[in-house]
C-alpha cells in the first residue's frame, strides 16, 4: 500500500484481557519496528523485524508482549493480560530495506486505552 | 546506549517568526538522523532524513544541520505558520543498532 496501516485505530480493552495490534507496512518493506508512546513522550523502540526474522525483541517490556511477522509482512503485537501501565499508542515503522538508509515511515498508531 | 534530549520542551511563537528547535545525542557514533512532527493523536511524519556523511538537510521552510562531533542537530523553522503547530521530534539510529532512539520532543505552538 501507499503507507503503513494500523489496526485498530482505538482499542479499549478491561484489565486482563487480550489484545492483539495489526501493522500493515508499505509492501516490499524489508524491515518494520514496533514502537510504544506513552502520554507526552517519545517513542520508545519495542521490537524490530528484518522480514520474517525478528532481530531485536529488547525493547518488550515484559514476556505478556509478544510479536510476530510469519510471512514477511503483516505483524502483529499481541498483549496478554493487560495492564494499566500498558496504555499508550503503538506505533508501526517500516523500511525499504535493513540498513534503515532511507528513513522510516510510521503509521497512525493504535491508542491502546486499559481500564 | 544513545540518549537523545530536546530543548525546548515547549515553544510558544508568533506567527511569521524563524525559530530553532535543538536535539542532542550522547554517542556520535550515528548512522543517521530523522527529524519528525506529530500532530495530536495522530502517527509520526517524517519531515528530513540526514546522513551521518551529511551536514544538512532542506525541504521547504525547514532546514535540518547536523554536528556529529558535538552531538547536535537543529532544525531551522523560517517564517513560522499557525499550521506548523505540533509536536516535532527528533530520532538517532546509530551505528550499532537498527532502531531510531527518539528525544521526547518540543511542543510548539504558532500564534496566528
């Protein structure tokens, strides 16, 4: 597609409960990031995916996020259990190829609202 | 591991001012940077991309420099609009890593 899709846009989920996040990144993308922004800062880097390999899981910030990109393209960030502390945007990133040359482009995010 | 500050947090301008936000990164060891604004509740639009081999950017109204060896880059806003109001934020990717390290971003607001 013309740019990185995410979906939902909003997700409103009861603490507990488990929530899966797509990112459609711009097709033929090599590489895509997931990012998660909390209230008033900058991303931070969750996890990063050069095809259907994911290279760098460092960022997850504990073993209820879980990640994947089976063939290449769709990922998906699944939460299980949700917290409270989980709200915040996730951001999708992708780039054309794995040296990140080019920059990245991000999606709209999902705003993930726990209550 | 790469830290990335912003200065201002916030900047509130008239209209038709030239403005500078700063970015500052702790290793130089970077691979390149990418400065971007967010509009509220809204993703990231990718405004310049500098190289580590580069000096600046242009697009427009906004020109990006970069100073590897001080751990610096600004991005330059000329004759500022109401509708350059948002969030800008910049993101260092280094040399080791294949992730942006992002700053937390200034907050500017253009008075009409």
């Amino acid at each position: 597609g013309a740019g990185v899709s995410q979906s939902p846009r909003y997700k409103v989920a009861k603490r507990g409960q488990d929530v899966a996040l797509r990112c459609d990144p711009i097709s033929g993308h090599v590489s895509l990031f997931w990012y998660q922004q909390a209230l008033g800062q900058g991303p931070e880097f969750l996890t990063y995916f050069q095809n259907e390999a994911q290279l760098d899981k460092s960022g997850l910030p504990s073993d209820r996020f879980f990640a994947e990109r089976p063939e290449g393209s769709v990922s998906t960030l699944k939460i299980q259990r949700t917290q409270q502390e989980d709200s915040a945007v996730y951001l999708c990133a992708s780039s054309i190829n794995s040296a990140g040359s080019y920059g990245y482009t991000f999606g709209s995010g999902t705003r993930l609202t726990v209550v | 591991k790469q830290e990335v500050t912003q200065i201002p947090a916030a900047l509130s301008v008239p209209e038709g001012e030239n403005l500078v936000l700063n970015c500052s990164f702790t290793d130089s060891a970077i691979y390149n940077l990418q400065w971007f604004r967010q509009d509220p509740g809204k993703g990231l639009t990718s405004l310049l991309l500098i190289q580590s081999s580069q000096r600046e950017q242009t697009s427009g109204r906004l020109n990006a420099s970069l100073d590897k060896s001080s751990g610096r880059s600004t991005l330059y806003i000329a004759a500022s609009q109401p509708g350059d109001s948002a969030t800008y934020l910049c993101a260092v990717r280094s040399d080791y890593g294949q992730n942006f390290v992002f700053g937390p971003g200034t907050r500017l607001s253009v008075l009409p």
